[in-house]
C-alpha cells in the first residue's frame, strides 16, 4: 500500500477528529486488518502497517500538526520548492528535522536512540496430541548474537570507544537555513554520539556475530494452527550492545489420521453396521486424552446424524475447560453376505410392511403419485 495515501482517509475519519475519535478507529481497523486475523494475507499486513503509520503520526500533536501543514512532504527527504517556502530542496533526515523548523527545537539536546535488534519468525510442526497435552520442546536457530570477543561494544579488546567530534555525542548536528535551524543526523557516527576508534577484528564494529543457538520452548496445552509465543529478547541482537529482538514461534498443526479440530471441538466420522445402526448399542472411541469414551447408539439411527460428548474436546488455551467430541455416524451397508445372512435378510424382507423405513417408503409414494399426475 502507498505511504502517499492520506492518512485521514486510512482511518477514516475527518480531519477535524479528535483524540477519542482517531483512537477508536485506529482499533477497529487495526483489529480487522491485524496479521494474526489475516495470516499469509499480504493486502491485510500491509494495510495494517499503513493504519499504524498514521495513527502513529495523528495521535502525536507536534507530528499532526507538521502533517496538516506539508503532508507526507513532513517526513520525507527534501521539501521541495514553491510556496512552502522550503526552496533549494533543504532534506530531513527524521522527524524531529520539520518538528524544529515548526516548533523551535526540543531534540537538539538529545542523542539519537540506538536501534533495537530486529524482530524474528520460527515456524514449528505439531501433532495434534502436542496440541492437547502441551510439549516442551528445543529448537535451533542460527541468530546474530552479542560478540564475546569485545563483548558487543564492537571495539577491539583493549580499545574504548570515544565522543564524536562531529556532534559532540549528541548524535545530531544543525545547520542553518535561511531562517530555520534544520537538525539531521550526524553524518559521522550515524547517530550513536560515539566513534570505535579500533574496531572488533571479530565482528568488524557490528558488535554481534552470526551463531547457532538452541532455545528452550514451552508449547502450552490447548494452541491451535497459527498460535505465536513470543520469547523477549531471544531475536537478533542490537548493534554494539543495544536490546535484542524477540523471536516469535507460529505453530502448525499437523493433520490428524481421525479427528478434525474446529476450535476446541474434535470431529470424527465412525462408520458402524447396519445392524447396530437398526438395533442400537454402544461403541467405544478412544480420546486424545488416553481415555476411552463409550458412545451410546440409538436404535435407528442414520447416517449423518451426530453424537456429542461433552467435555472430550480439546483444553481451552490457559483454562481448565474443555471442548466437546463430535462423533458423526455412517452406516454402512454390507458387501460380502454369507448364504446363511443373505437368507436371513430375504426373510426380513418378506415380512416388510413400509412402517420400517418410513423416509424410503414415504418418497416412492410421492414419487408414485407425480407419474400419476403426469400420465393422466
């Protein structure tokens, strides 16, 4: 999605909104076009990325107010000339170049934040019986991590790091601009307010080196397809001794050999005897829980129909309940008669009134009396 669509009109809402009102839709769209509601959609995480760029301009005074004055131009490299007066395409580097042209300062005095390390996806295959008892488990990943050989100061051992001349470890340097003071990031230290004078020969300055780590995972009893667990601050590591990243695990649930889920219910399809289907009994379906469930069978039962048993379902994710098993019954026909059953069964149906099988007998009434109708 374009970052030049206008930011009002991704939230929907007037320009003249206030606080509560860009709030409120920031969290109905954010909550229709989230990832987790949306996975493997594109169109969906690329708008909701979009909504949390403009509720993250909106919602911030100083920041709203540069957009209401120069759009997007606010916060993008060069302002271009005419009448905005910026001619001579003056650049900002970040927000906080436009917010001093606008307001008068407030950043000069502070050093730029160093960035965090970047977020990380594992995807995991499950059993279903995973699913339902929970598993400890360990994965490997191959992750940057701090160098042990400058501990993630990225300086070679024995070295230190030192102020940047350039903006005296503000991070930052102004110039003048006609009648503005413009702020930009120092070219020098890119930011950090400091130099490496010997930089790590191990990591080359970075601070953190590509390793194999194995990690520990808890898989709680009662996760689904698409479930993430997030582990603070195993992700990659910061540049020269800045926060980690966190790893998220999305789970996947392999397909079982004979129940299908639908959220915490279980669903299997049990075929049973004519006989049994005419006479009724009871059958035995063995559960994910290790126990046997007796099911009872009503005489005349028909395919299709189905038997719920309450609580044999899956947990409820960090609950104690659980859901339900759904038994559907097919009844199936026999293929293969002795003479001695086919006997039997010639005997059965010799004694037939159509009472027994009141649907067969009632359809081909109907359907006599339509031929009726047609011929005459």
């Amino acid at each position: 999605m374009s970052s030049e669509v206008d930011y009002y009109e991704l939230l929907e809402v007037e320009r003249t909104a206030d606080a509560g009102t860009l709030k409120a839709a920031y969290r109905k769209l954010a909550m229709k076009y989230h990832p987790d509601r949306n996975p493997g959609c594109q169109d969906s995480e690329a708008r909701f990325k979009a909504i949390n760029e403009a509720y993250d301009c909106l919602k911030d005074e100083q920041k709203r107010a540069a957009y209401d004055r120069f759009g997007h131009a606010a916060f993008q490299q060069g302002m271009g000339g005419g009448g905005n007066g910026f001619g001579g395409g003056a650049g900002f580097s970040d927000f906080s170049d436009i917010f001093d042209t606008i307001f008068g300062g407030g950043f000069g005095g502070q050093r730029q934040q160093t960035r965090r390390g970047a977020d990380l996806r594992y995807d995991l295959e499950i059993s279903l019986e995973d699913a339902f008892h929970g598993r400890d488990t360990t994965i490997s990943i191959d992750v940057s991590a701090p160098c042990e050989a400058c501990d993630g100061s990225g300086a070679e051992p024995g070295t230190g790091v030192e102020t940047c001349g350039t903006c005296a470890g503000h991070g930052k340097v102004r110039a003048q601009q006609g009648f503005f003071v413009i702020e930009r990031t120092c070219p020098s230290c890119h930011g950090a307010g400091q130099r490496i004078k010997s930089p790590c020969r191990t990591c080359r300055g970075e601070g953190r080196v590509d390793k194999a780590r194995s990690l520990d995972v808890k898989i709680p009893p009662g996760v689904d397809e698409g479930t993430r667990i997030r582990l603070a601050g195993q992700g990659e590591a910061g540049p020269r001794g800045a926060p980690a990243g966190d790893l998220y695990i999305f789970l996947h649930v392999k397909r079982h050999a004979i129940f299908e889920r639908d959220g915490t219910n279980l669903f299997c399809n049990v075929p049973i005897s004519f006989t049994l289907a005419a006479l009724g009994g009871e059958i035995t379906v063995p559960g994910l829980d290790g126990s046997s469930h007796e099911i009872r069978i009503p005489a005349g039962i028909q395919s299709g129909k189905q038997l719920r048993q309450r609580g044999a379902g899956m947990p409820v994710l960090n609950s104690r309940g659980r859901g339900d098993m759904v038994v559907q019954i097919e009844v199936e026909t026999p293929t293969r008669l002795t003479a001695r059953q086919k006997e039997l069964l010639e005997e059965f149906r010799a004694t037939e009134t159509g009472e027994e099988c009141p649907q067969s007998s009632g359809f081909f009434s109907k359907l006599k009396d339509v031929w009726n109708d047609l011929t005459e």
